[in-house]
C-alpha cells in the first residue's frame, strides 16, 4: 500500500517531502515509538492524536484518521535507521526538533519511561541529527505539556 512512498522516502537523495507525506511519515515515528514497549496504550494513541491536531489543525476525525494510516505506514516502514534517517534527509531541522518534542510526549503519555522507548529515542534523535541539548530542552518543554 505504501510502497511507492517508501521508495521514494528511502532514495539516496529524497526531495523534500509534501506536508502529506511529511506528516504521515512523522506520525509513523511517533507511532513506532509507542509501538517500541509492546505496550501501545489508548493514552499513547490519544496523545498521538491530540499531537497531529494541534500541530496540523486537524479535527478528532482527522486525526484518527493519520494515525491510522501512520499506524499501516509503521509496519510496512523499514528499519528505524533507514526509516528515520529518510526522514532526516526529506525534512527541515525545525520539523526534526518539534517531532523529536513529540516523541517525548508521547513516551511520557501512559507515565512510564521504559527502556525501550529510551533506547529508540537516543537512537532516532541521533538519526534524525538532533543535538542532545535540544533533545532535553524538547524532552522539558513534552514533560510541561
């Protein structure tokens, strides 16, 4: 299904991406972050969604809607570091910092900080070349949210 998207997401040198596609593929990786526990909670999804409407002004439906379609897109997605390092290649810097604030929203949703969602946030932050003080200065401004 998204097979022709991937391809062209995973190129050597991908365009920029098209807000569709931008914000499909980065509501894969807040998805694969809350998939990363075996634990993908309703408090996890509601955060997902909640995320794409205040990011994207998208209505409830809408947002269920990304996140269902992100949901199908994560599965068929690639490795993380192929996945996320697209990603990096195909979006600004300022895109990369406000998902990073995102993914810490959504590991912090259900209350608990597990080792995995830890693991695949310093992985992906890294892929994605998010410095680390601005991955803590997202990860303070997520905790406030």
């Amino acid at each position: 299904m998204f097979s022709e998207f991937l391809s062209r997401l995973t190129q050597p040198q991908p365009d920029p991406l098209v807000d569709d596609d931008a914000r499909l593929a980065l509501t894969a990786l807040l998805v694969r972050l809350a998939r990363s526990d075996n634990d993908y909670s309703d408090t996890e999804m509601a955060r997902i969604d909640r995320i794409s409407a205040q990011r994207y002004g998208l209505s409830p439906f809408e947002s269920a809607a990304l996140r269902a379609r992100a949901e199908d897109l994560e599965a068929e997605a690639p490795d993380t570091v192929r996945f996320t390092r697209a990603i990096k290649e195909a979006v600004a810097y300022e895109d990369r910092l406000a998902v990073v604030q995102a993914l810490w929203s959504v590991a912090l949703a259900d209350g608990h900080r597990t080792s995995e969602e830890d693991s695949l946030l310093r992985l992906v932050v890294s892929l994605l070349g998010v410095s680390d003080v601005d991955s803590a200065l997202a990860r303070q401004k997520a905790a406030k949210s």
